[in-house]
C-alpha cells in the first residue's frame, strides 16, 4: 500500500510562497526549486493575494477578482511606460548622438 503524503503545515505553505516572490523566479521554476507541483504552489500564491486582498474576508469574490486584475492590468501598463521610456531614450540617442548633437 502507498504511503500518504503529510499536507504541508501553513508555515510550509507561507515559505513557499515568501521563496517565490524573493526568488524573483516563475512560479514554475520555483515550484521545480522547491521540488513540488507547479500547480500546488500557484493554488498557493493566489491563495496569499486574495488573503492580502480582503485579510478578513468580507469582499465578494467578484470585488477581489476585480482588484487581482486591477493589479494585474497595472503592472502591465508599468512594464509599457518603462519600455516606451527605455525606446524612447533609444531613439532620441540615435537621432541626435550621445551628446545629444545632430
């Protein structure tokens, strides 16, 4: 007979997801780090937005998917200004040289 994994204790669960954010890395390569499912570890991460979102959980889950995609959505139009910042500077560079002479 199989042997049955121990659940992971919520401290457990909380260090994994403290190691993926510090990490800098994709939630797949932190759950290949970790040595665990990618798909459990992601369960994981979202859990703990939601639980920053609304810690006492008193938003629908409708408000709270909104904020999750409200937040996604910002820092995509972050990565877009700092992109068009970086081609802008690009281009500027090119038309008039690095010392900004034609």
């Amino acid at each position: 007979m199989k042997e049955r994994k121990k659940r992971p204790t919520p401290e457990q669960r909380a260090a994994a997801v403290a190691f993926y954010r510090e990490s800098g890395l994709s939630a797949q390569k932190a759950a290949e780090e970790l040595k665990m499912v990618p798909r459990t570890l992601e369960a994981w991460i979202a859990k703990a937005k939601r639980a920053e979102i609304d810690p006492d959980g008193t938003m629908s889950p409708e408000r709270v998917t909104e904020l999750l995609r409200l937040q996604r959505e910002n820092a995509s139009l972050r990565r877009e200004v700092e992109f068009l910042k970086k081609a802008g500077a690009l281009l500027r560079e090119r038309d008039h040289g690095p010392n900004g002479t034609r």
